[in-house]
C-alpha cells in the first residue's frame, strides 16, 4: 500500500491540499486565472519544483472535465496561433531553469503578464476597440511562448491565456472552451517531460491527487454554475480582476 506520509503529513495540509484542488476545478471550467493563487501555497506545503508534479495531474483531470462540458466552444484558430509556440516555450523553460533562480522566474512571469494587461486595456480603451499590436503576426505567437514556459516553470500559465483570449475578445464560453482545449494539449504533452526530465511526478503525488479528485470535481460544477450566472461584462471585469490579482500573487 503507498504511503503519502513522505508528502503530507498534517490535517492542516490536506485542508490546504483539498481548497487548492477546489479552485484548480473551479478555474478550468470558467473561473480562469485563480489556478495561480494554489501555486504559491502548494509550492510552501511540499516545495517549489515539488508542487509543480502534483499540481500538473489535477490539471489535466480538470482539463478533461472542462472540455467534455465546453467540448464545442473552442475557436481552434487562435490555439493553432499558440500552440507551436508554446511547445517551444516548454524547451526555453528548460534550458533557462539551469541558469536563473525560481524567484527570478516568478518576477519575470509577472511583468510580462502585467505588460499583456496593458496591450488588453489599451484595445479596449481605443476608440474603435481594436489595437495594431493584435493584427500583428507576432501578436499570438508571443503569447504562446510565454504560456508555454510559464507553464513549464510553475503551471502558471492562466493569466497569460486569460489576457490573450480577452484582448481577441471571446465571448465567455468561447473564452473557456478555447482555453480549456488549449491547455488540455499543453498539460499532457507536458508529463513526459516531468516525469522523465524533472522526475517529480510519483506514485505516491498520484495517490494524493486521485484522493483530492471529488473536490476537484466540486470546484469544477461551481465554474460552471457561476458561468451560467454572469453576464458577459460582468464575466470579463471579473477575469481581469483576477488575473492581476494572480499575476500579483507571483511578486510575492
């Protein structure tokens, strides 16, 4: 029988474990970018690089559970835009992961994403709500680039997802399905390389993440519930509120 005392050892751990697994499901299927608040607090239960093999199975459980409800809301064209480049972005990780301390990355990941903000809010601030920078063939492929290594690094790709997908402006189910299919791809082409480069992934974290699954699940009914109740203003207000918020949370 596999053992979980090498990893989890208080109540007070598996409470932050189960509210950390809640808010991944409820991010996956409609709250996007809260995924970044469970970062920080499972990197100081079980540690930095750690926290990122536990942390990668609850994504990809919630990944599937919000593409079988949002399975036909995806626009495919803006994540072929991101794709190639994200696959890249996890090599550039890495490569840069040998040279540049964790609490470097987090700064980095911050700026780039505050820097992604300001491009969404000058779109929506112009007078015909379209931005140069957004026709640009550059504009999508930057995106994915700094997806793909943020999620490498530390799974802390939503709030890069989240402004792009609001600067293109999606409507709200369209917003979650697309990013729902994206990081779906993106999380499992990510496991070989945990699991065989970073070696951080175990029987023993698989265990606590099929253990924490019904909350998972919970979280992810709640996304859906409070998709179905917002309006489509009040939906995005609330997505760039939590996106700073989460973005914050990495200068920390």
């Amino acid at each position: 029988m596999l053992d979980l005392s090498p990893i989890i050892h208080t109540p007070f751990q598996w409470a932050v474990a189960g509210f950390c697994a809640f808010i991944i499901g409820m991010s996956k299927t409609g709250v996007q970018g809260i995924t970044t608040l469970s970062i920080p607090l499972l990197a100081l239960l079980f540690g930095g690089k750690p926290s990122t093999g536990i942390i990668l199975p609850l994504l990809c459980m919630a990944d599937v559970m919000a593409v079988i409800y949002y399975r036909r809301n995806a626009e495919w064209k803006y994540i072929f835009k991101l794709l190639p480049a994200a696959i890249a972005g996890f090599f550039v990780a890495l490569a840069a992961d040998r040279f540049v301390p964790e609490a470097q990355f987090k700064r980095l990941m911050a700026v780039c994403i505050l820097a992604g903000i300001a491009v969404m809010l000058l779109r929506t601030g112009s007078k015909n709500g379209e931005n140069a920078l957004i026709r640009k063939w550059w504009y999508g492929p930057s995106f994915g680039l700094l997806g793909g290594f943020t999620t490498m690094i530390g799974n802390a790709a939503g709030p890069v997802m989240s402004v792009y997908l609001l600067s293109v402006r999606l409507p709200k189910y369209a917003f979650v399905g697309t990013s729902a299919w994206f990081f779906l791809i993106v999380n499992f082409l990510k496991i070989p390389l945990q699991v065989f480069v970073w070696d951080n992934i175990s029987a023993a974290s698989l265990l606590l993440d099929v253990m924490l699954l019904p909350l998972l699940a919970l979280g992810a009914v709640a996304g859906v519930a409070l998709v179905k109740r917002m309006p489509e203003h009040g939906y995005r207000k609330m997505i760039v509120v939590l996106t700073v918020l989460s973005t914050a949370m990495l200068l920390i």
